[in-house]
C-alpha cells in the first residue's frame, strides 16, 4: 500500500493483499495500523513534532475501511490534537471511524480524567491508552485501572533518550522509562505502548536495544511503536516475542509503500 503525499489530503491506494492479522487466540506478533488525527485529517508527524507533518487523507474513515478489508484486527487510532491541548478533540472523526469498522480500536491522545475515559470508551473504543495522566494524577489512574480491568486501560510510555515525555511528548520529565514501567505495573498495568521518539515517523528502524531493555527490566506485554521501516524490522521485532514484545505499530512504513501489506502478512500469519 502505498499513499500519494498531501499538504491537504489524499487518499488510500489500492490494496494489493490482505494484512491477514491473527486472531487474539494466536500467539504470534500483531502489526497494528496507525491513524494519527490531526484537524480531522490522516497525518503522519516527524518525532512527533506539529511543524512537521505529511496528510495522507482527508477521510480517516475511509482509510479505517482499507485497514479493516486488508484484514486487521485492530486500529492504533491517535488524537494528536488531545495530545496537544490536553483534552480529546477528534471525537467526529473516531465516531465516524467507529460506524465505519468493526474491527477493536485502541485509542490515545489528550486524555487526562476519569470522563475523558468513560467517553471513549462509549464511543465505542475497545482499549484507551494514557500517558501523561500517569506523570501527573497517578492517583487518577489507579482509579481507572480498579475500573477497568484487563487491557482495556494501557500506558503509552513515550520515550526520549531513555527518559518519559509527556503532554504529546513536548515537556521532558527526569523519570526512567523502566523503572516507570516497573512502577505502573505493580499498580496494574499490563500493556505499554513503548515509543521511541526519535525513530517515530523517520523510517531508520526500531530502537531494538531499549525495546529489549525494557521489556527485560519490567516484565510488561510491550507494544512496539517508531521506526518500523520494512520486513527486516519485523522479523527483528518479532525474535522479542518471548520476551512480551507482542505487537507493533506501522504508520508511515505502510502508508509510504516502505512495507507493502503482502511483505506484512508473513510477521502476522504466525510462519517466522
């Protein structure tokens, strides 16, 4: 799959296989395509900076819909403008989203209250993913997860330099991404979305070494995100599947053709 570049919108290309995504009962490694939403549109961020950003369509919908007929078992849906201003802001685009598909969402982005959960999640989210409400209202988050149990409620650890970032990784904290991770899960959690910043978006591959170390020092289900940028990664992310490292995000390597879907469906299918 490959998507035409846009300073104002595209659209999905054609696709040429199916993503062919286990299903829950199977052991081997999901790839989750990533909808990021800015102003209502498909984009993808360069380390996740605003100012440097690419649309690769207008319709977040219609993109859910190629995802969804490819096969995927679930969305990697992000609120980017949440992230930014501290609230959710793309609520029309995730309801239309939802009418779209029936495949689970996971969702993140701005969403710092107990209401801000509840809302996504009867707005039809399957998962809600929190960041920086772990930094700043810890006690905010214990609530949610004697709330919600299982992985309905995850913790998106976002990475810079080995060290936490919050507020849509603009604002740096001293905390250690490991002994974070440690932390939140003895309070309950059980999945992170561990993400490095400076491969986010750039194509040079995941940041195996942190991945490892962190899924080793924590003992958490790691779901891999930044720098995917071809079949190579997959396979390389995949040898850290007995570690807990179970699933990863694709963005831009899908939408740029750098991972054509039929290249996607041997990591997917159970067959390394």
């Amino acid at each position: 799959m490959s998507v035409a570049r846009s300073s104002g919108g595209g659209h999905p290309g054609p696709l040429h296989c199916a993503i062919c995504l286990p299903s829950a009962e199977d052991p081997s490694m999901w790839v989750l395509p990533a909808i990021d939403l800015k102003d209502g549109r498909c984009v993808r961020l360069l380390h996740g900076r605003a100012d440097r950003e690419t649309v690769y369509s207008t319709d977040p919908a219609a993109m859910a819909r190629t995802f969804a007929a490819a096969g995927a078992a679930m969305l990697h849906v992000v609120d980017l403008d949440g992230a930014f201003h501290g609230k959710p802001e793309n609520t029309a685009a995730l309801r239309a989203i939802r009418a779209a598909v029936k495949v689970p969402i996971e969702w993140g982005g701005g969403l710092r209250t107990l209401e801000d959960l509840q809302r996504m999640l009867d707005l039809g989210v399957d998962a809600v993913i929190v960041g920086t409400l772990a930094v700043r209202q810890p006690k905010l988050l214990e609530q949610a997860l004697a709330r919600y149990t299982g992985e309905r409620v995850q913790l998106g650890i976002d990475v810079r330099d080995g060290k936490v970032a919050v507020s849509g990784w603009v604002e740096d904290t001293l905390l250690d991404a490991v002994a974070f991770g440690r932390t939140w899960k003895e309070r309950g959690i059980e999945r992170v979305v561990f993400t490095d910043i400076a491969r986010d978006g750039a194509l040079t591959g995941p940041n195996l070494a942190a991945i490892r170390a962190f899924a080793e020092g924590t003992g958490l289900r790691v779901t891999a995100s930044g720098g995917v940028s071809g079949p190579a990664d997959l396979e390389a992310l995949a040898a850290l599947e007995p570690l807990g490292v179970d699933r990863v995000i694709v963005g831009k390597a899908l939408y740029e053709g750098a991972l054509p879907l039929e290249r996607v469906r041997p990591f997917t299918a159970g067959t390394l």
